[in-house]
C-alpha cells in the first residue's frame, strides 16, 4: 500500500513541478530573460536524478518489496515524467545562455 500511496505522491509533486518549470521558462523566454533558465536548469537536473532513483527501485518488484514491503506494478507515469525532465533540463541549458553584445570601442 504504501509503495503505491508513494508513486502517487511522486507523480502528482513531479508532475506539477514541471509544469510550474516548463510556463516559467517559456515566461523567462518570451521576456528574453534566458539567463533565469540555468536555475530552473539546475533544479530540474537534480529532479531527474531523484526520480531516477525512484524510477530505479520502481523498475524491480523486489526492489520495491526491500524499501516499501509493498508493490506497484504499473510504473509508466514515473517514466514519462523522468524522460520529460531530462529533455526540459536540456532544453533549459541550451536556451540559458544569453547573447552577448558587442560593445562600441
């Protein structure tokens, strides 16, 4: 019981960090503020290494058997949620850097 009130609570709290994540970004973006990106980068970067590690002891039953003493068969959320925050903290990276402007001498 608890592995699966667990995977709920992950799923619901990742999945609406990276939703707050991805309408700031476009914010920052369309205001041409890029450089706030690195931080939402950064963030979502340790984001995917602890759903990662969740996604880890969710992929074995036996795995989740040792840390919940319970099971969750369907871990497909988990997933698609980890593969999201790893392409938005690209995409974050790549869009964080500014442009530098050439100054007058």
């Amino acid at each position: 019981m608890f592995a699966t009130v667990f995977y709920w609570i992950v799923t619901v709290a990742a999945l609406c960090w990276g939703a707050w994540s991805l309408v700031w970004s476009i914010i920052y973006l369309a205001k041409k503020e890029n450089g706030n990106l690195w931080f939402f980068a950064i963030i979502n970067a340790l984001s995917s290494i602890a759903l990662g590690v969740i996604y880890w002891i969710y992929s074995s039953l036996n795995y989740q058997w040792f840390w919940f003493a319970s099971k969750q068969a369907n871990i497909g959320n988990i997933v698609y949620l980890f593969l999201f925050f790893i392409i938005l903290t690209v995409l974050q990276f790549i869009f964080g850097f500014t442009k530098k402007t050439k100054t007058a001498k």
